[in-house]
C-alpha cells in the first residue's frame, strides 16, 4: 500500500487541479448613459447682470445585464461610460448673450458628473420671467463588442447628441435712465459739481436706496461726494442728485465717463445695487491767461502796467499775478492782486520795473502765472504764459541839446526883431 501513495498523491492533486474554476471576465450587455444637467448654485439673475453659470452634468446610467463568461478579454470601456463629453450652452429665446464656446467635461462615468464654468450676460432689457436655455450635450459611448477569437475584440462605437433645458429666472430690479447731466463749474484741474436726474425704469420699488457715482476705468474725473441717500424709490420714480468732482490736471476740454449705481434694499430685504449706467460728462478747459505787450525804454525805471485776460471758461476769485524779471530787466516788486475775473475780463497788475542801460532794442518775453481760487474756493495755479515786453531805443542826449538850442535862437531872434520893430514905431 505504501509504494502506491506517491502516485496515488500525485494523481489527486492533478484531479484537484482540474476542477479548479477558471477565472472568468465580467461582461456587460445593455445600458447605455443618461445624461442630465443643472445650474450649480442659484438660477436667480438680473437684467444686465454679467453671470458665471456652473452647469453639472450628471451621469445616471446603469447596466441592464451582466454576466461572467470564462475565456472572455475584459473590455476596456463600459456601455454606461460617455466617453469625450462635449457642452454648449446657446440662448433660445432668452434675453442672455453667451460668450463661451463649448466646454470638454471628459470621460464621465455612471453615477459621475463633471461641472463646467460658461460665461453669460443677462441684456438690459430683460424682462421678469422664467427662461430656458438649450444645453447641447455631446458624447461617445461603446454600443456593442464582439470578440473574435480567443486574443481580440471588436469594439463598436456611437456617437450622440442630447438637448436639455436649463431654467433661469429673471427678478425684477430697480434699472436707472439717466435723464440729465449737468456739470457745474467743472473744469480741468479744478472741482467742481455734477448734477444729474434720474428715474427708475425697472420692475422693482427700491427702498432705503442711495445713489452712487463711481469712477470709470482711468477716468480723470474722481468723485469727491459719491453717494445721495434718497430713501424710496419706486418705479417710475424720478430724483435730482448733486455731487462733488475733483478733475486731474493732465484731462483735455472733452468728454470723460463716470458711472452711476443705485444701492436699495429688494423686496426680500436683501440689499443690492441695479446694473452700473454709464455717462459722459463734458469738461471745460482749464482757466488760463493771456497779457498785453508792454513798452519800456532803455535804462528807464518806474512802474509798469500788464493787462491780464481770463481766457478760460470759469471765473478766477481772488486772482494774483506773478511776474518773473530777468536780465536785462529787475524788480522788486513782482506780485499784483487782480480780484475775480469772469471769462474775457481783464485785470490791471502794476510793478516797479528797471531796465539796464545795455538791453537790446527787441521784444522779450518774461514768464508770469496767476493764482486763484475756484468755485469751491480751491487754491489753484495757471500754466506759465508769456508777457511780451518791447524795449525801445533811449532817445539821444546830443540831439535834445540841439534842439533846445535851436529853440533858444529862435526866441533870441524873436525878440530882438520885436524890439527893432518897437524904436522904429517910436521914432515916427
């Protein structure tokens, strides 16, 4: 008995062996995805409102058959799988404007979602309501396999195309018209005001609101005074606001931009701010000056007399020239006050004034600037300008001697002719 155990073991492992299960490969048949979508986060915009929408693709796709079959190649990619998924939003019949073309989510598989960011804008004149908007969902999916035998399969492929609505709703806001701008004294390098009306031309009752100017991008107008409270404001309703402008000094005589926003409390007690409206607001230029020539004589001294002529578009309070003397010309006295000067007015500044013997017979032209105060009683400064003074030739000293000269033997003739005539008279 003993001599025939070795191959007695030997033949009851190979007996174990075979009846050993072979390892099988699940196959799926059937099923294939179904794709659904939804706004991540709130569906609720404005009219004119810029909106990011978060849109989530679902896969909810499951197998309707599976089975373990030995001998089988796995397969690589599942019925359920949607393979490449490809999402465009368009706007339908919706007041929205879209502005991102269609997104890659991937490979989603069954029970995933992938979300993907599309940038949108709500129109102005978007009215209250519910809107849908066709979402086009794009994808590729295994419709069949076969295999051939032991060492290769077959996959089959389809391509498809889903359309699903997604919702959003339009609330009713407080939508400002801008019916008048008024600038007030503003002008370049100065301050001044801004006066506007407007009226609310939206679906919404704004209350506890405030209305705010804000500056535009690079703007050279900046608000001093931004923000009016002006309580309710109901549809239809129409308020005058005044603001206070600062204006760089570097802006030209044209038209600059600046924004206006309401901030109100909606009817869910939450506080919001209407879309921004933009506006123009024309600049006058800045105040500058201009001088008459003045006439002086070689190696006179005195006083002198400068025209100054507001030629700018506001008036100058408190005006006081500066006058700057170089060689060949001194001073000591070089400031002058000129008082409030409306545009085109002119004002008389007098200064002690020399001039070297040795000046040249020309024109000059000597620097002068004025100082004043705005409408808001800001100190402000003109540009340098150019007073153009004219020296003249001193007139010779020899040249006066003769002519008194001569004078004097005229009168000496004079009366010696009349004394003549006098003893002839006598004598008769």
């Amino acid at each position: 008995m003993m001599k025939y155990s070795g191959p007695l073991i030997v033949f009851l492992v190979l007996m174990l062996w075979l009846c050993t299960p072979v390892a099988g490969v699940t196959t799926y048949l059937g099923g294939s995805p179904r794709m659904s979508a939804a706004l991540a986060g709130t569906n609720e915009f404005t009219s004119g409102q810029d909106a990011i929408l978060q849109i989530t693709v679902r896969n909810s796709g499951v197998q309707s058959l599976q089975f373990v079959l030995k001998g089988s190649i796995a397969e690589d990619d599942l019925p359920t799988t949607a393979k490449g998924v490809t999402v465009g939003l368009s706007a339908g019949d919706a007041p929205v404007i879209v502005r991102s073309d269609p997104q890659m989510a991937g490979d989603i598989k069954s029970q995933g979602m992938a979300t993907v960011a599309i940038m949108a804008k709500i129109t102005g004149d978007a009215t209250r309501g519910e809107y849908q908007l066709p979402l086009t969902i794009s994808y590729t999916y295994l419709a069949s396999s076969e295999q051939a035998g032991t060492d290769n399969i077959q996959f089959n492929y389809q391509q498809k195309t889903e359309t699903v609505p997604i919702t959003i709703r339009i609330k009713p806001q407080v939508k400002i018209e801008v019916l008048e701008a008024m600038p007030e004294n503003l002008n370049v390098g100065g301050e001044g005001y801004l006066n506007l009306k407007i009226k609310n031309i939206g679906l919404e009752d704004g209350k506890k609101a405030s209305v705010k100017i804000l500056r535009n991008g690079g703007s050279p107008l900046i608000p001093t005074d931004n923000s009016v409270f002006i309580g309710d404001f109901p549809r239809n309703g129409t308020v005058t606001c005044r603001y206070r402008i600062s204006v760089f000094g570097d802006a030209e005589k044209q038209t600059y931009p600046v924004d206006v926003v309401v901030t109100y409390e909606n009817r869910d007690g939450d506080v919001v701010s209407s879309a921004a409206e933009t506006l123009g607001v024309p600049l006058g230029g800045k105040i500058t000056f201009t001088s008459g020539t003045v006439q002086v004589i070689q190696g006179s001294q005195g006083v002198i007399q400068v025209s100054y002529t507001n030629s700018g578009t506001a008036t100058a309070f408190k005006a006081q020239s500066r006058f700057s003397a170089v060689k060949p010309f001194t001073s000591t006295d070089d400031t002058a006050y000129l008082g409030d000067l409306k545009p085109g007015e002119t004002g008389i500044a007098r200064y002690q004034f020399s001039v070297d013997d040795t000046a040249a017979v020309k024109e000059y032209s000597l620097d002068s600037e004025v100082r004043y105060r705005d409408v808001l009683d800001n100190s402000q400064v003109s540009d340098s300008f150019s007073v153009p003074v004219k020296v003249l030739e001193k007139p010779a000293s020899g040249g006066l001697m003769q002519v008194l000269a001569a004078a004097g033997l005229i009168a000496l003739i004079g009366c010696g002719a009349g004394y003549y005539l006098l003893r002839v008279r006598r004598k008769k």
